[in-house]
C-alpha cells in the first residue's frame, strides 16, 4: 500500500509540474502576444485581460476584471453605439470578420481598433462566455488612407489631364487604364491604344513560336532596356476624330509584372494651326519684304531698262531714216535689226528676273545651283549697288554641290545683304578706292555639321555697335531712320527654315573696324535626296562631294 501510494503520488506530482508548465507556457504566450484579449462572461462582464490589451488601453486588469458596460475604454460619443454592438455579441450576432471601433486611453487619446469576437468554450463543451481580440489599427489604417488619398490624387489629376493616358499590356487586347480624356475619345475599349500605337510607328516586334507562354509572350526576357528606354515621339493626324496628337509611348512593367505599354496622346491641333498660320504669315511678310525691296530699287529699275528702250528707239529712228532716204542695204538692215532685238532681249530679261523675283508663290524646294541662284541675285542687286557707286565682286569655289532650297528666297536673303552692305558703305561715307562690296560662295564644315555651302557678303561700310550686335535680328529693330526693320528678321527666318544659320560680325585691321561680314550656311544636296528623273549630268554635279577651298 505504502508503495503504490508513493506511485500515485508521483505520478500526481509530474502532472501537476506538466499542468503548471503548460499554464506558463500559455501565459507566456498571453503575456508576450501584441493583440488584446478579453473575455466576457454570458451577463457581459469583463473576466480576463491579457497584457497586451491592458497596455493599449492603459488601464490595468485590476481596474477593468469585473467592469460591466459601459466599459471606461469606450468614448463617450460612441457608447450608444458600442453598447448596441455589446448586446448583438451576446446574443450571438456578430460577424466573422470583425467590426472597427475607437478606445479611449486612460489618458484621454483616442485610437482606432479591430475588434473579432467569438464563443468562449469551457473544458465541457458548454459555453462560458465571449472571448475578444483587439488590433491596434492606427498606423496601418493611416497607411491605407494615405495611400487611398494619394491614389484618389493620381486619378484625379489624370482624369484632369488634357491629355489620353492608357496602359495596355503586350500581345493582349485588355485595357488595363484609360482616363477621362482617352474613354471620351476612343470609349472603353482598346482599339484605340492599338490604332496609336500602329499610326506613330512605335508597335514592338512580339516573339513567335510554340513555345510562348500563354499569359505573357515575353516571359523569361530581359525588360531592363525596354522599361528605361526613353520615351518615343511622334505626330500623328487621327482622321475619326479630326485631330492632330502628339503621342508618346514608353514601356513599364505593370504592378502585375506583366511588360505594358503607355500612350499619352495630346492635342496638339491648335498649335499645327497656328504654326501653318505663322508660316502663311512669314510667307505674306517675305512677299511683302521683296515688293518693298522692288519699290526702293524702282528708281534704279528704270533707269537700268531706259538703256536699252533708248537703244530699240534710236535704231529704230534710225532705219527708217535711212529706209524714206533709200540709203540702207539688206545686210545694214539685218545689223540693225540684229542690235535691236538684242536690246529688246535685255529689256524682257530684266522685266521677267523683277516678275520671277516679285511674284508671291509658294514655296518650292528642289536641289538648286548655287551659281544660277548668285547670277540671279547679282543682276538684281547690281542696279542698287551701281546707283550708290559700289563696286560687287564674287567668288564661287569650284563644283560646288547643289542647295535644297527655295531659290527665289536665297535670291532675297543675297539681295538683302547686298543691299544693307551698299547702304552701309554709303552711310559711312567712304572714298571710291574703298566702295566694294564681295560675295563668297564655299563650302565648309562646322562643327556637328558635315557638307555646308557657306555664304559671305563682305562690305566696307563702319561695321556694327555693341547694341546693333545684340539686337540685329529683333523685329522692327533698324541702324537706318527710314528702315522698317523687318528685312535681317526675314533673312533669318528663311536661312533657319532651310536648316542653315545666319550671323554677322565685324571686320578689324588691328583695333579698327574696317566693315562686316554676314554669312549664312545652307546644307548641302546628300545624294540620297537628288531626284532619279534628273539628267544624269546634273545628278552627278548634284551628289558631287564638296570641294574645300
């Protein structure tokens, strides 16, 4: 007896040490758990807190085991609203997942709280009460509105944009965003992504074969490059909707790691309007400049075309002089005639290069000879370079390439600078010996530009000040009193709208001005921009290589 009594005794003690072991491993677990626990009894009293709940509130298990509602954790402007909760709890209506709630603090503060209730089962299987976990929600509830509001901010400014933003993933007809501007134009749907994407010329080339995964054809490849490439430009006319967009497209990878591509299309119609009305505008103005250049050199034209209808006059006087007096001979005649229609020829050949110069046409770009562009320019302008008793001189490298340009309006840019180069020389007043006026033509590469005709209109006038330097190309800006001030501005228009540049600059002899220089640059014809119809002399002087001089 006395042996199976000190067995049962120890088999008593090793249960009680495996009891009380167990229940410090659970209170080990209550103490060290980060969510609140309480339980309450079927009449709704409070009796268990962990640690963790005791430390959010602020009250200690002593102040709160044994509270009924209202409990001191609850805010005074919630209570009929907790107490309301409190009594579906115990009647067995809670939900599954939760309710939020707020706690006060013993010191007053208020934070928000996710409160999961659920039947609390003694050792019998009888229910003794309801057991409640509460997670302090605070901080993530703070993430999530700021990532709420930061989301609502980004749609918000999208949908405001004036511009179509849409994201579409490749090798797939789903539209994964479009805003406001883009469902107004092309509705839900992503044919209209598609048809941008094929229009601006930016559509990926997709891999082909078996073995492609059915989610995501580009699977397995690298997207590095795509995804931080730049992004790609281009204007497109949209006939449905009767709009000029400029389109950009980009690669990215989408928040489900899928490769996507982004479309930002924006109106772009009333700048391509008011850009096609400034070019009519500059076009009206460079008419205008020529028939203003036309009326001060009108004076000079008559002059230059009195020579040869005097001439016509006089032979014709003179033949039929001759002719009543019956002293003239067949072949006499024929000279004369001869003499007359020459006079004549020159006469019409001035009159037709003033009507070619004049006229108002549209612009024609073709691959132009340089020398015929200055031959014509130097008969013009010789006129008002000899009224003001200036001499002009020229050199041309030889085989120089041919220009893509407008002729007519490079004959305006020449005309002009030889005219500003006489006034200049006439406003300075300088002896006869020093009345000159040169014109180079040459070829030349500057930096970053290969294969430039260079222009240069040397005069000997007094040269630029500081303040005209500055402001030579400012519109209405003019050295003369009766200058309007538009001529240097169109000059430059027209050299940049050909690709070239335009500048001026003094000429020196130690610390004197000696005169100016302007020089413009034009590119060259590249071979692959001569026309196949030409003669095929005039397109192997066309892609001749430049000749440096």
């Amino acid at each position: 007896m006395l042996l199976g009594t000190w067995r049962h005794t120890r088999r008593r003690v090793q249960a009680q040490d495996a009891l009380v072991a167990e229940t410090n491993f659970r209170r080990a677990m209550e103490n060290s758990m980060l969510t609140g626990m309480r339980a309450l009894d079927l009449q709704g009293r409070i009796t268990y807190v962990n640690p963790a709940f005791c430390q959010m509130t602020g009250w200690s298990e002593r102040e709160l085991v044994g509270q009924t509602a209202p409990f001191p954790y609850w805010p005074d402007d919630d209570a009929d609203w907790l107490m309301a909760r409190l009594e579906e709890e115990l009647a067995g209506r809670s939900t599954s997942g939760g309710f939020e709630v707020r706690v006060k603090r013993k010191d007053g503060s208020v934070f928000d709280a996710r409160m999961y209730v659920s039947p609390l089962i003694d050792p019998r299987g009888q229910q003794a009460g309801w057991m409640t976990s509460m997670t302090d929600i605070t901080e993530p509830k703070r993430i999530r509105e700021e990532l709420s509001n930061s989301y609502e901010r980004f749609t918000t400014v999208l949908e405001g944009l004036d511009a179509a933003v849409s994201v579409a993933p490749l090798d797939s007809a789903e539209l994964l965003f479009a805003n406001r501007l883009y469902r107004a134009w092309f509705g839900g749907d992503v044919s209209g992504h598609l048809q941008l994407i094929t229009q601006a010329g930016s559509a990926p080339v997709a891999p082909s074969g078996d073995l492609l995964d059915p989610v995501d054809s580009l699977v397995g490849l690298p997207t590095h490059t795509l995804t931080t490439a730049a992004a790609e430009n281009a204007e497109i006319f949209v006939p449905e909707l009767g709009k000029w967009l400029e389109v950009r497209s980009r690669y990215l990878s989408w928040v489900d790691g899928r490769l996507a591509q982004m479309m930002i299309a924006t109106d772009i119609t009333p700048r391509r309007q008011a850009e096609e009305q400034a070019a009519l505008q500059a076009e009206r103005a460079q008419s205008a400049s020529r028939l203003i250049t036309m009326g001060e050199m009108a004076s000079s034209v008559a002059h230059e075309l009195n020579q040869p209808l005097t001439a016509i006059s006089n032979y014709c006087k003179g033949m039929v002089s001759r002719i009543e007096r019956g002293s003239i001979d067949t072949a006499d005649l024929v000279g004369a005639l001869e003499k007359t229609a020459r006079q004549a020829q020159r006469a019409g050949q001035i009159i037709h290069r003033i009507r070619s110069f004049v006229k108002r046409s549209e612009p024609n770009r073709t691959p132009s000879d340089v020398a015929t562009i200055i031959s014509n320019a130097m008969e013009l302008a010789d006129i008002e370079l000899r009224r003001h008793h200036v001499r002009l001189t020229h050199y041309l490298t030889p085989r120089l390439p041919k220009v893509m340009v407008d002729p007519i309006l490079i004959e305006q840019v020449l005309i002009n600078l030889l005219k500003n180069a006489a006034e200049s020389i006439e406003q300075a007043g300088r002896p006869s010996a020093r009345r000159r006026v040169e014109l180079r033509v040459s070829c030349k590469n500057l930096e970053g530009q290969d294969g430039m005709v260079e222009f240069s209109v040397l005069d000997s006038g007094r040269g630029l000040s500081q303040e005209a330097t500055k402001r030579l190309f400012e519109a209405f800006y003019s050295t003369k009193a009766e200058g309007m001030g538009i001529g240097l501005k169109l000059c430059r228009s027209i050299v940049e709208s050909h690709q070239g540049r335009l500048e001026a600059e003094n000429l020196y002899n130690g610390s004197e001005v000696t005169g100016c220089r302007f020089n413009f640059w034009l590119p060259a014809v590249s071979p692959a921009l001569v026309p196949s119809d030409l003669p095929a002399a005039e397109r192997d002087e066309a892609s001749a290589p430049p000749t440096l001089s």
